[in-house]
C-alpha cells in the first residue's frame, strides 16, 4: 500500500459532511488525506463540490452509488462523475439481501448491466460487499457472493472488497483476495475491535490480519485502499487514526 493509494470514505463523516461539506474536507485535508470516496454529496451541486476538492487539494478516484440511481438516473451519474474526476463507480448495496432466488438472479443481472455500461462510457464498475452476501446461499448452493462473481463479466464488474464485513461473516478476507485477484481492486481497511467482531475500529486497531490482507492486495494490484467506519466515536478522531496507521504500512 502506497501513500498515494489511501482515501477516507465520506460515510464515515455523513454527520459533518452533511453540515458544511467544505469544513470536512478542511479538515480531511490538514490531516494529511489527499483522496476521498464520496456517498453522496450532501445536496451541494457537483460543480461546487469539485470546486471544493480543488480548494483543499483533494481528489475523488471512487464514489459509492446506490443501485437506484444506477437505475434511475444513469446517465447524470456518468455525468456527475465525469465533472469530479471520479475514476470508480460502486454499488454500496444491491436489493438482494433477504429476498426470493430469482430476483436475486435479476438484480446481479442489472449489476452486470451496469458495468457493462459504465466501461462503455470509459469509467470503471464495482460491487461493495456487507457480509450477508456470503451467508445467503441460493438454489443452486452457492452464495450470493459467489454467484454475483460468476454471473458477472470479470472485465466490467469488479470488486471493493469490505475486509469487515468478510470477516464479520467469517471469511478469510487475504484469501478472498488471492481468489479473486483479478476482480478486487478497491479494499475497505476497516478493522473489527478485539472484544468483538461485530464492532467496527479504527483501521490498524483491531483484530484483522492486516499483514496478510496487504500483501494479498498488492500482489493482486489493488488499486485504492480507504478507510472507513460505519459507526465512529468521533469520526475526526477515528478517520485520523486510520490514515496514521496506513501510513505506518505504506511506509513498510
């Protein structure tokens, strides 16, 4: 993991974000982080929030894009995307989670869509996992998450791996990577706490083997590495945190 590779999720900072976008990415930027992956921008027009980024020199090389604007508005999300300079589209989550085999099968089918049409208009396409897709088996017996890889074209859909979230549902996430080595090319470095698996620390605080997962990564080219926490104490404090411990790997 180099230096330049390291982003921070905005998710992590929704609250701040959704206050004063521009003070957030001050912030971001005094302590050291030089890219973002977006979730969303906070009703600011996308003009102003490049405009933002370009105050506190920040880039944006992901956002996280709900399935429904894929959906419902596809071309203003090339268009958005183009504007900022955003190099990777992913899905954060797919209507999947709970539901009947053949919509499962439906939904992954618009997916594969999505890349196809995304690398069409020359940006790159991937899927964000939460750890049901491992845990959901479908008719066939395989997982969801195993039949979203095979059901996909490897050159359009790609994959963000959430490490946390693998490991919450008890897979191997340096593994998964070596697995799929061709398709994971965005990792999500958030760490679980020692005492319990389900609670979700700083990047470097916790239990995931962090050695192996880097390793895996870089062998297998990934491209981005961000930081990232569902449910922060004090999200400065815990995206700070976060990048001081990438550093201290990308230093290795």
């Amino acid at each position: 993991m180099r230096a330049d590779q390291i982003a921070v999720q905005m998710y992590t900072l929704r609250e701040h974000a959704a206050t004063d976008l521009d003070a957030t990415f001050w912030r971001l930027a005094e302590m050291g982080y030089k890219q973002v992956e977006f979730a969303g921008y906070y009703d600011n027009s996308v003009e102003d929030v490049a405009a933002m980024l370009d105050r506190h020199g920040l880039r944006a090389p992901a956002s996280h894009v709900q399935f429904s604007q894929f959906e419902e508005r596809f071309d203003g999300v090339i268009e958005d995307a183009k504007t900022l300079g955003i190099e990777w589209l992913i899905a954060p989550m797919a209507p999947m989670r709970d539901v009947a085999n053949d919509l499962v099968i439906e939904t992954i089918g618009k997916l594969d869509d999505f890349g196809k049409r995304v690398t069409d208009a020359g940006l790159k396409f991937a899927y964000h996992n939460h750890n049901f897709e491992f845990e959901v088996t479908l008719d066939g017996g395989l997982t969801v998450f195993d039949t979203l890889v095979a059901e996909t074209n490897p050159d359009n859909v790609k994959l963000e791996l959430d490490a946390f979230w693998a490991n919450r549902a008890g897979q191997d996430a340096a593994a998964l990577v070596d697995k799929h080595s061709d398709r994971v090319r965005l990792v999500h470095i958030k760490d679980a706490a020692h005492d319990d698996l389900a609670r979700d620390v700083p990047f470097g605080e916790g239990q995931l083997d962090w050695d192996a997962i880097l390793k895996a990564s870089e062998a297998a080219g990934v491209e981005y590495y961000v930081t990232e926490q569902d449910n922060p104490g004090d999200a400065f404090e815990d995206v700070e945190t976060g990048l001081r411990n990438a550093e201290k790997w990308s230093g290795q």
